[in-house]
C-alpha cells in the first residue's frame, strides 16, 4: 500500500519486473475516492493471500 502526493491510498503491484515487457514500471490499483488507509491495506492483504500472479498481455 502507497499514498500518493496528496495521502490519498493506492496499492502498487510489486513482482512486474518477472515481466520483460513490464521493467522498470509500477503497476497500482486506484482506489475509490474516500478510501481508508484502512482499508487499503485490508485489500492489499487479501490481494496477497489470493492472488498468486499476474498475467500481461497484448493484444
């Protein structure tokens, strides 16, 4: 879980480097306006229990 400039809560998804195309970058999930620090970090904890990759492709 991050904050950006103005505090307001977003979740970087770390690990994208396993993905060539994806080097170098950051991927965040943006959350709804409003959102607790909270509940940021009980979404970010759940994310980690659950997910176990990510998948990239292009069409």
């Amino acid at each position: 879980m991050k904050r950006h400039a103005g505090g307001e809560p977003w979740i970087a998804l770390e690990g994208a480097d396993a993905v060539t195309a994806l080097a170098r970058t950051v991927l965040g999930l943006k959350l709804i306006p409003g959102a607790t620090i909270e509940e940021a970090e009980r979404i970010a904890k759940e994310l980690q229990a659950q997910v176990s990759g990510l998948t990239y492709a292009r069409r």
